[in-house]
C-alpha cells in the first residue's frame, strides 16, 4: 500500500510575498499565518506554487596534469 494525498496535484508550498520563504501545506492546508513573518496568508490560493528544489549540478572534471619540466643542464663537478 502506498501513500497518496488526498489532492496531489497542484497543492505544493507556495512562497509568501512578505518574506520570500516557502510556506509548506499542512494536511494540504495552507496554515492562516505565515511561520516566519507572521503576515496572514489569506489569498495566497490564488499564487502560483513555489518551485521545488532540483538536484545539484554536477562539478565539472577536473584539469588534465600539466606536463612535466624539463630537466636542467648539469653541473660542473666541484673539485
């Protein structure tokens, strides 16, 4: 058995315009003020939801090594 909501599509978090965070649905209600400014969210049913969150991009490869030095003249030998 797997778990549904009851509404799936279109109730995701939305974004609250006063503070710009994400306000997650609770039992797929919006709860009536906002938990991080605390500006009431009546009217917020009629924004667009929040984009949810991708994976990150993958880091990019690394450099080729660079080529070697070449090797020095060599010495007098110290008498």
């Amino acid at each position: 058995m797997c778990f549904r909501p009851a509404e799936a599509g279109g109730n995701g978090p939305v974004l609250c315009p006063e503070c710009g965070k994400r306000i997650n649905r609770v039992n797929g209600e919006l709860p009536s003020k906002c938990p991080f400014c605390k500006c009431s969210t009546e009217g917020f049913e009629d924004l667009e939801p929040a984009p949810m969150p991708g994976a990150a991009a993958a880091p990019a490869a690394p450099a080729a090594p660079a080529a070697p030095a070449a090797p020095a003249a060599p010495k007098p030998p110290v008498a």
